[in-house]
C-alpha cells in the first residue's frame, strides 16, 4: 500500500526549480502522511519519535521515506499541491477490494453498497486564513474564516466501522462565486464519482437535505439509489398525501418485536410505494416508509421518515429502514473518529495560502481510511487493536516504540508487540 501511495504523490507538482531539491515530493508526502497514520498531535511530536539506528530511522523502514524533511518544508510544498491529487489511492483501495472480491462484505440494501453523505467543518480561526476559506461576519464585527468538507463513507447497518472515500471541499466565496452549501458540493462530488461508482452498485444515503429532487434525479442519471430522510416539515406536500391515503386506509404497515442492546424494541413500520415527492405533474415518484421504536411500555424512542426508490414491502421494509437509519454512521464512525478519537482533524497541522489545509485533511482521511483497512484484513494489526483496546493506546504505543527501537518493517514492529503481550501471533 505505501509503495501505490508512493506512486501516486510523485506525481505532485513541485515548485521547486534548479538544483534545490533535495528532498523529492515523495519523501515530502510520505512524511506528512505518516504523522497522520501513526496518530501524532503535530509534526514536531512526530519528528522526535523516529527511532533511529546507525542512521537508518522509521520513516524509511515503514514508510519508504529516503531523507526527512523540516516541518516547515513539509507545509511549503505541499501548499501548491491540490487535495484531488491524493483521491487516486482512494479509488486504488476500493479497485483492490472489488478485485479480491472483498467489496461484497460491505453490500447490504439491494445488495448495493451503503455509502452516507455528511457535511462538517473542520478548521476556524480568527485569524489564520488562505483564499479557500469561507468567512463569516457575525454582528458584534468579528470575522470568523473556516473550513467545510463532505465526507463520504462506505458502511453497514450491522457494523460499527466505516471506510472514508474522497472528501469533497465545501466551497467559500472566491470573489467569483458564492459560498456553496453542502447539497450543492454532493452534486459535485456525484459528478466527479458517480461514473466510477455506478457499476460497483451503490445507494446514496443522506440527511433531509439531499430529499431534494433535482439531486435524487442526479443519483437517476448515474444509476445510483438512495435512501434519504424525508421530514415532515420540508416535504409538506408529500406530507400531505400520505396523511390524505392513511384516512382511506391505503398505508401499510406491520410491527415486528426485536432486541436492541439486550432490550425488546417494537418496530412499527409503515410504508407507501410510489407517491409524488412534489406537487408539480411531472414529480419525482418515491416510495415512502416510516418506523417508530417503542419500548415494553409503550414509550416512543425513536422515529423518522424515509424516500427511497428501492421498492418498499413486507419483505424489504426493515432493510430500508436500517440502511436509513445508518446515516448516522457516517456522523459516529466517519466524522467522530476523525475528530475526536486521535485523528485530530480539527487541529491546524499547517494552513497555508493555498491548498494545504485542504490536502493535510485528504491526507488524514486516507490515513483512517487505510486503518479501517487494516483492521479488516491484517490480522496482527486488527489482534493488535482489539488487545489494546482504545485507539489512543495503540498508536500511542506505536509512537513510543518507534521513537526508541528502530524496526525493518510494519510487520517487525506488529510481530514485536505480539511478542512483547505474549499473545498468539495469527501472522500477517
């Protein structure tokens, strides 16, 4: 895998001229990536863990890195270079999962692969800013400038994980056009994926937002299905036509009695096939379904709304629900862990004044992208984590080792910490 990701970051552009370039754009990408991946709070942090030994050191060993660069020159040049460089290695590992027929382990609606859509923003300041931030004048006259991306995510009802693919950037004003919102950066990031994901067999899952019938007609010219929430409120005629079939008795519904978290939950489920998503004649038609969980006495604890032009029945009705009711992944397994569980999305690596702050985020996702990876397929790696349990730990014991012992391979450094636990080794 870091050989492909070497692959594709020489292929960034290098500002450099003449005989200054000592460092390639390799070792340059290489080094940003690996503070990411070993989950270090800062570059500096990172630089003072390499373990080195008769000048050989970690960054070579585990990540193919010739000659460490500065910091400083790590942020310099990565400034030129666009986050859309970094999307090839997201398309590579899904291409390798659908080779090893390993994709159809993720299939779940339809026998489609369940992919969320989500919006958040990941940097503020005050003060720090580039041209591709957008800005925000609040009342009292202070200015903030942020940053905004959407995150896709492969998931399954059933599995408390999530593979991260390609973020899209959230668009500040540029002086030619308006700041974007997040519905219009899904149109975006269907344009640029939908071809490549069309024939993997997809259904697109999102927020009330994308409910929206010019983007569910997008999802139609790709070939994509989906799955969005469906208020009340923001779907008022649609509303009202499911209120006006239920008067006549033209909605159905069954109930089942199921165990969530040890505990009985009854699920009620009702449902409509093929009404107008609008009042206009020429309206989107969409099949329909609602759930509400009650507990033994009765209490309502969840409820919601569902569109999908999946065809909802008997048969079907509990799927849809789940694969609906999985957005919430992409919020918890997706966009928390990046934030809060070692990641440190949030945190300003380096903004720059043109690209950086945007392809240090790439770099992040891909990073959290290649664990989720690992801990399906590398059995000393996923041994490892679940044995060491918060994901803190673990990296922060990576981190300590690396920065004292110097090892010749990922596999020398897992193999050493089986041993060291005296845990049975499954091999690589």
């Amino acid at each position: 895998m870091i050989s492909q990701l070497r692959s594709v970051v020489e292929a960034f552009p290098d500002k450099r001229t003449g005989a200054n370039t000592h460092f390639s754009m390799s070792d340059i990408a290489l080094s940003a990536f690996s503070v990411f991946f070993t989950q270090s709070e800062s570059f500096l942090d990172f630089q003072r863990q390499i373990g080195r030994n008769n000048g050989r050191h970690n960054l070579a060993s585990l990540f193919g890195v010739r000659d460490v660069p500065s910091d400083n020159h790590i942020r310099s040049m990565l400034d030129v270079v666009p986050a859309q460089m970094v999307y090839p290695m997201f398309d590579w590992m899904l291409c390798e999962l659908e080779q090893l027929d390993e994709l159809d382990r993720w299939r779940s609606i339809g026998n489609d692969l369940l992919v969320t859509l989500d919006g958040t923003e990941y940097y503020r300041s005050a003060k720090i800013h580039c041209p591709r931030c957008r800005v925000t004048h609040h009342t009292n006259g202070q200015v903030d400038y942020s940053h905004q991306l959407l995150s896709p995510a492969i998931v399954k009802p059933e599995w408390r994980r999530a593979l991260a693919l390609a973020p899209q950037f959230i668009r500040g004003e540029d002086g030619q056009t308006k700041a974007e919102g997040e519905l219009t950066a899904a149109k975006r990031w269907i344009g640029s994926w939908g071809e490549f994901l069309s024939p993997l067999g997809v259904t697109i899952c999102g927020d009330d937002i994308y409910a929206s019938e010019p983007f569910l007609r997008l999802l139609g010219e790709y070939e994509l299905n989906y799955v969005c929430v469906c208020k009340p409120k923001s779907h008022k005629y649609l509303s009202e036509c499911i209120n006006s079939l239920a008067a006549t008795g033209d909605v159905d519904s069954t109930s089942v009695v199921v165990r969530e978290g040890g505990k009985k939950r009854r699920m009620s489920y009702r449902w409509v096939q093929q009404v107008p998503l609008t009042g206009y004649r020429d309206a989107l038609l969409v099949d329909w379904v609602s759930v509400e969980v009650t507990d033994d006495s009765g209490k309502r604890l969840y409820y919601n709304s569902f569109i999908t032009n999946h065809r909802v029945s008997a048969e079907t009705v509990a799927a849809v629900v789940a694969a609906g009711r999985a957005r919430w992944k992409v919020e918890n397994e997706d966009i928390n862990t990046l934030k809060t569980k070692g990641y440190h999305l949030e945190h300003n690596f380096g903004h720059g004044k043109q690209h950086l702050c945007e392809t240090l985020a790439t770099l992040n996702i891909l990073a959290f992208s290649v664990h989720t990876l690992l801990n399906l397929y590398d059995a000393r790696y996923a041994l490892l984590r679940r044995e060491r349990g918060r994901r803190t730990r673990f990296f922060g014991e990576i981190g300590t080792l690396t920065g004292y012992i110097y090892f010749e391979s990922w596999q020398a450094l897992l193999g050493f910490m089986i041993e060291q636990l005296q845990l049975p080794d499954p091999g690589g």
